[in-house]
C-alpha cells in the first residue's frame, strides 16, 4: 500500500521542552512536497501550540486537546469534535484547589489530582475520561482520543488511515498508533508504547525522528515487514488453531477448479477488508459479488447499467471509505479482456498518485484464457487478490513475488498433490512461502461468511 500520510505527536516526538526541532520542520517540508500529507497530533492546546512552535504552516492538519479540535492551517478552518467543559466540572474541581486550564474541550491539570478529579466526575455523573500523558492529565468528553481526531482530519483531506505512518512517545499515544496503518514509537519514549509498536525509531531525540522521515521519503509503498496487526481470519485447523494473514501490501493468490470454493474464499477476504475499512475495487466478471452490496460502503457499477467510464470510476474510488465493484456479468469476454487493459493501468495510475483502491480483486475469466500478464500489474504497490484455476495460469513473475501468498481449494487432476484432490469444499490449503504457513502446508475449514456468494 502507497504511504500517503504521516501523523506526529509534539512533546517528546518532534520537540523538546516544547521547542520544535528545526531539522523536522526541514523533514516535514520535504516530504510535502513529495505529495506526502503531514498531520500534528497532539495533547495541547491551539493557542498554546502557537505560542510555543511557532509557524505550523509546515502541517496539512493540527488535530489538538488529544483529538477534541481540528485545525487546517492553509485555511483557519477549525472544527470542535468534543464538546465543551461543563462550567459545574470546572468549578467543582477548582473549588477543591486544583490548577487548571481550560480549553475548548479539555480540562488539564497536574497528573497527581487525578483522584480528586475523578470524584468530581463521579458525583456530578458526568460522561468525562482521564487520560495521562506523564506529569499531567487531561479530561475529555467520552470517545475523543488522538485516533479519533485523526480520523476526522484525514477524513476532511479525502485520505485513509491505512496509508498513514503515527508516531508518537507517550501513554496518550496508544491509540494513534493502533489506528495507523504502522504505528511507531520514539525509542526514548515509553516502555510500554515500545512493547505494541511495529517499529520503534532509536536514538534521543528529533534529530532521529527527521532522519526516520527522511527515510521515509525514500518509501513508496509502506513496507509488508511493518504490519502485522491487523488480521484476517480465514478458518480453523482440525485441532482448533486459527489460521489468519495480516492485512499487508502483498499479492494473494487463490487457484483451484470451478466450483471448489476458491470465490468464497476470495469474498471473505474481501468482506474482512471492507468491514476493517479497506477501499476495495472488485472486478467480478459474472456478477456473483452482488451481495456485496450489503456492506457498508459499497456501490456496484456496470451489470444492467454501462460500464463506468474512467473519469467517474476515479471519482468513485477517490474516497477511501467507498468500495466499488464493477460487474462484467453482462459482456462478452473478448469486451471483458479489452475494459481490462484500460481498466487495470488506470488503477495502478490512481493507487500510485492516491493510494486507493487499497486492493484490487481479480478473477481468470477476465483473461479470456490467456495467462495472466505481470506488465497489468503494479508489482511494487502489489495488493491484488487473484483467482485462478492453476496457479501456472499466471505469468511467472507474478508467481515469483517474494510477499505472495498461495491458497489452493480442491484440485481433481490426478498430478495434483494428495494435499489437494482430497480436500471438501469448505477446506482450503496455506502453502509454504507466506510466513503464516511456518513452512508447511497448513490445511483448514473456511469460516463462514457475512454475506451470501455462489462459486
């Protein structure tokens, strides 16, 4: 997947003692103007921000008060996502001797007064969390988080989180890190937040977190090794274990004859990522991912109605909460073979300049019986989901991708492996190669699906 943004917490990630290290500023207009979106997330707020970074034109977004306010520098525009302090809260706790500061949503005060202010929560029965962030606490209105707020402001910038890199140091950055697609903690931040990051940037200070962004810059894609926490759940071993892929960049490949599953197993796939908010572009060539329509998000082009042309499919998948399936069901497969080579370098272009669609389905009917050719493809975006009959169907290039994943269903033909000609129609086989195989060929039962299909 494309990296398309960077979210960055403030004290202790990119500034000391509240001062903004100019070698990240200098990092952070660099990759701007790459094409790269730069968010500041942080617990602070606004007015304070100012007063101590500065210019914070540098940022595509300010997301203050740990997710309770929005800010577009390029505009002024500011949104407020939490409501704003109860004046009886704000009374009550200075009443009992407490410093605090009020903002547009947050109340901060020493970390140590936190069982005062809870009492305060409490006997005024207010919908109020506490969140910690060293030394000092903040209150805010229930459901406002770091992550929270990113969402919104990646929302307003037509961007997805699945194509953002966090960083962040602190106990307040927990949550922005679990809701980026890779989450990386500072080295001399918190323990804790180390232990649940994907990567963690060494070294003592800014200085390090502008030569990770300047590394970053060399990226296109955001790289398979970063993520594996978020996962699919595709069905149960005998013995009971699980058997799961992480959501990443890489190829998966589905081969087995008709009628043995392989489109279930490809719909499940594909329902999993639409139901983690994935952007989806499925091309179904006989119209059996209609249910599809049921998940949220979900439009479904061509079948009864034209086929899109390019310049509404583009703004259709401009959107990184919409999916789209186009349905060929109703065309020839010389016309499907044909919308394909306009259709396929038409994505690449929009994954290369957006970073959607995040995956793109497609089946071997859309070959017209010709092999798979790699030059349809983005090898290093990758991201595909193909289904095919044999997996010598495809060109060897695309075989040959390291991060491929292979899954087969049953396979009749007496040269098949025994692995295959013997498997029911719910069993599909992981093959060596992916690391969620641990070497072997790993045999399971397929969990049900959320929607209906026909194979």
């Amino acid at each position: 997947m494309k990296f398309a943004a960077l979210a960055l917490d403030y004290d202790g990630t990119i500034a000391v003692e509240g001062r903004f290290h100019p070698a990240v500023r200098k990092a952070i207009g660099d990759l701007r103007r790459q094409g790269v979106a730069v968010l500041l997330v942080t617990g602070r707020r606004l007015s304070d921000l100012r007063q101590v970074a500065g210019d914070v034109t540098c940022f595509d977004a300010i997301v203050g008060e740990n997710g309770a306010v929005l800010e577009f520098p390029s505009s002024g525009h500011q949104i407020r996502v939490g409501r704003p302090p109860s004046p009886d809260v704000v009374a009550e706790i200075r009443s009992l001797g407490i410093d605090i500061n009020v903002g547009e949503s947050v109340i901060e005060a020493e970390a140590e007064r936190a069982p005062e202010i809870l009492g305060v929560i409490r006997r005024l029965e207010q919908p109020l969390v506490i969140f910690f962030n060293r030394d000092r606490l903040m209150v805010l209105p229930q459901a406002i988080s770091k992550s929270t707020g990113l969402r919104e402001a990646l929302f307003a910038l037509r961007l997805s989180i699945h194509n953002t890199v966090g960083i962040g140091d602190a106990e307040n950055d927990h949550d922005l890190l679990n809701a980026c697609e890779v989450g990386v903690a500072v080295g001399w931040g918190s323990r804790a937040l180390r232990a649940v990051a994907d990567e963690v940037i060494e070294g003592t200070g800014p200085e390090a977190v502008a030569e990770y962004i300047r590394g970053l810059s060399q990226q296109t894609r955001l790289s398979a090794s970063q993520m594996g926490r978020r996962r699919l759940l595709l069905g149960h071993q005998d013995n009971g274990e699980p058997v799961e892929l992480t959501v990443r960049g890489r190829t998966i490949l589905i081969a087995g004859e008709p009628g043995t599953g392989k489109s279930w197993l490809a719909g499940l796939i594909c329902e999993q990522l639409i139901l983690q908010r994935y952007c989806l572009c499925i091309v179904d060539p006989d119209g059996g991912y209609r249910s599809f329509e049921t998940l949220p998000g979900v439009i479904r082009l061509g079948g009864d109605d034209p086929l899109p042309e390019s310049l509404s499919l583009i703004r259709t998948l401009r959107h990184p909460d919409v999916s789209a399936i186009i349905d060929l069901s109703k065309i020839s497969s010389q016309a499907k073979s044909e919308y394909l080579e306009t259709l396929l370098p038409l994505l690449a272009t929009l994954r290369r300049r957006t970073g959607l669609p995040h995956r793109i389905l497609l089946d071997e009917t859309h070959f017209s019986g010709r092999p798979a050719n790699a030059n349809r493809f983005d090898p290093e975006l990758a991201g595909y989901i193909l289904v095919v009959s044999r997996i010598s169907g495809l060109d060897p290039a695309i075989r040959a991708a390291s991060d491929a994943v292979v899954l087969v269903t049953r396979e009749s033909d007496p040269t098949a492996p025994e692995a295959f000609r013997s498997l029911a129609f719910d069993e599909v086989v992981l093959l060596p190669g992916a690391e969620e195989s641990r070497g072997e060929i790993r045999r399971f039962r397929l969990m049900p699906r959320f929607t209906s299909a026909k194979d």
